[in-house]
C-alpha cells in the first residue's frame, strides 16, 4: 500500500468473506460485496452467489472471475474520513495539486480513503491561488472531498501555528473571493466568530455552501452559541486554539456539546489533548465527534525541519511545534493510529470506528453514501486485523496497492 494506484473494473464483483464487519450500527459477522464503485450487499452468515446485472456478465477480475476475500474474521470497516488534514509525505496543502500525490498515499495506506486537504492563514490573493489549486485536485481525483480554510479570520490571541501577518477580519469581499476561487469544492472554513464581521462571514459562508466551523476563537459561551444558531456546524480541534471549559465560563466547547447541530474535530494523538479530557469529549457527544489527523508535512516521514504555511516547523520525536517554541503545529497523525488510541482510551471498537467514518461523513452532509457499511453507499473499506493494525484498503471499489 505505498502508492495510492487503484486495481479494478467497473462492473466488477468482489466479495468480502467470514469478516467482523464494523460501523456505527455495530458489529457482526458476516459478508459484503462491492459491484463497481458501491457496496452492493451486506449480509450475515454465507455470502450467496453474485447475482448477474444486465451487460456486466456479473462483473468479474481481470481473469475474468468473480474476486473473492477470505477476510478470516478478520474486522472490515468503512473507509476513514479525514476532514481536516494539511499534508504529509513531506508536502503540503500549499505545494501544489501535483505534488499532494505523496501526503494522499501516505494517508491512504493507513486507511484514509477520503480527505478534505487544508490549507492555513495567508493573504486572500495566495489563500485564493491554494484554494484553486485544491479544486483542480478535487475535480480529477475523487477520493478527494475538497478543500478546508484554516484561516485568515482568526483571532491573534488564539493563532496557534498560523502567520500573524496573514489575519484579519473577514469581508464579504473576502468571503466571496475565497469561494469563488475554490469553485464549489471548499467544503469547510475554520474562523472565529467574534472578529468585526464574523456572524456576517459564518452566514455568506454557509449560504454559499461551505460549512463553518467555530475555530482559533476567543468566543465565548454565548458567541459560540450564536455562532450555531447563524449556521456554523462545526468545532476546529476541540480543546485546542479556544477558551477553556471551565465551570463558570464554559466556552465554546460546552456550547458545542450541548447543540446537536454541531460536529467536533478532535486529535487524538496524545498530544493536542490529554486522553481523559478526549474520553470526556467523545462520551459526552456520542456520534458528533469526528477523529481528524491535523496532519502536517510531516506525517509518513521523520523528525526535522518543516514549513507549515509561512512558518518553520521542528519536529521532534514526532511532535511537531512552531521553531523555537512550544507552539504545537500541527501533528503527525494517520487515522489508523487515532483508533488505536481510542481503543485504548477505553471507547468500544463501534464507537472509535463512528469518530472515523460516520461522525465526519454526517459532518459534511455525506452520510448518505458514505461512512457505513450498507448498500449504496461508497466501497471504501479497511480490513484490520487483531491489533487494528491496517492490511488492506479498498477505495471506490478498488483495492489500493
């Protein structure tokens, strides 16, 4: 699995044998079949016999068979949805469509079958060239779901690893370059609501079709709500880059938690948040957190020195920071490594695989055709063995070799 080169053809049957098949309805024991890009069947017990369409001679591999995998109870999984990922591979959202092969395969190959790629703050006229960069990607490569805005309507007191010189308040001016350079693919934006302009931007933003997420803010409980209710749907890093949850001023987080509407990011590396506070996250918002990497540069690579937008990165020991401090930039996360951590943690298996496939797909408006495991939706699967170690993926159908 270190290119992201997919085998298969169209019409094609393959059928997934004695697996532990997991989603967000459960687990059980049983069978699936892919024909063509989508998940034909899923079943318990014996898998029946491929039945024949139309035209396609009930689809078969390139001997002319139908494919059969032996999954020996092994755990079959949706493919992981990763909506806020920078790069990896040692590039970045800002290098380029052409160069983003290397951070895709990465992340595919620990089971990420479907990214948003996200660029961080920079002035409009470089953040709108990035943007449309990410949309020629979208448009050719359809395990790419879009494009995410970290930026530039931030607060400075909250900017983590973003360019100081690159933020500002947002503009409807602003609002309207942005989206028309990304051209229908920016799938979420991150700001903070609070800035001069802010609830003006989360409305244009959402009427233009991009979900908004409350993120590097100094909002407090009551701006966030009103964030909620102006239409934003989201919650950037939860915990991280935003006023704390404390008992008598509560934050976004808690209004974040309360409101159903709302999906919250969370990165579960060990780093960005410490596990107890993650457990009290995901057990307080069953369905509605949704497992991100955050992944820089360089994630799929070793320690170093990195570029992460305008900013120079150090990684060390895997940790990335802002250089010569103790500024976390990013991480160095694949998905696959996040549900282990969940486990861990203590989440069932049911609940860790939710964060990582329904929770994101629902967060994006896609639940309908992706994160689960049932007929019609995408043929995006991870089988896992024991350890939850990644052995194979599956992407539209196809397996990624």
């Amino acid at each position: 699995m270190a290119t992201s080169r997919a085998t298969g053809t169209a019409g094609a049957t393959t059928t997934f044998t004695d697996a532990r098949l997991v989603d967000a309805t459960g687990e059980r024991r049983g069978w699936l079949r892919l024909r063509g890009d989508r998940i034909e069947a899923v079943g318990q017990g014996a898998a029946p016999a491929p039945t024949p369409r139309a035209g396609d001679g009930g689809g078969s591999d390139a001997a002319g068979a139908d494919v059969v995998v032996d999954c020996g109870g092994a755990y079959l999984t949706p493919g992981f949805i990763d909506i806020h990922s920078h790069g990896g591979g040692g590039v970045s959202a800002e290098d380029g469509a052409d160069a983003l092969a290397a951070a895709l395969a990465v992340h595919r190959a620990h089971g990420t079958t479907r990214m948003v790629l996200s660029a961080v703050s920079a002035p409009i006229p470089e953040l709108a060239r990035t943007l449309a960069g990410l949309a020629d990607l979208t448009e050719r490569d359809q395990l790419v779901l879009g494009s995410h805005a970290e930026g530039p309507f931030l607060a400075h007191g909250r900017k983590g690893a973003h360019d100081p010189a690159a933020l500002r308040a947002p503009t409807p001016a602003d609002v309207d370059a942005l989206v028309e350079a990304a051209r229908g693919t920016m799938r979420q934006v991150t700001l903070a609501p609070e800035l001069p302009g802010g609830l003006d931007a989360v409305r244009r933003f959402v009427a233009a079709g991009v979900r908004v997420a409350v993120g590097h803010t100094e909002v407090d409980y009551a701006g966030a709500r009103a964030a909620f209710d102006a239409g934003a749907t989201l919650l950037t890093h939860a915990f991280n880059a935003m006023s704390p949850l404390l008992h008598r001023a509560p934050g976004p987080v808690a209004a974040a938690l309360e409101d159903p509407r709302v999906t919250l990011e969370l990165v579960l590396d060990g780093v960005h948040v410490h596990p107890a506070a993650a457990l009290v996250l995901l057990r307080a918002a069953p369905g509605r957190v949704a497992l991100i990497t955050d992944a820089m540069a360089a994630t799929g690579m070793g320690d170093g020195s990195y570029r992460l937008g305008a900013l120079d990165v150090e990684v060390r020991d895997g940790v990335a920071l802002v250089a010569g401090t103790e500024t976390i930039a990013g991480s160095t996360l694949t998905l696959d490594v996040a549900l282990r951590g969940a486990v861990a943690d203590g989440l069932s298996l049911v609940e860790a695989v939710t964060a990582l496939t329904s929770a994101p797909a629902d967060a994006l408006g896609e639940g309908s055709w992706l994160g689960r495991l049932a007929p019609g939706h995408a043929g995006d699967l991870v089988l896992l063995d024991d350890a939850l170690t990644v052995t194979q993926v599956w992407a539209a159908g196809r397996r990624l070799d």
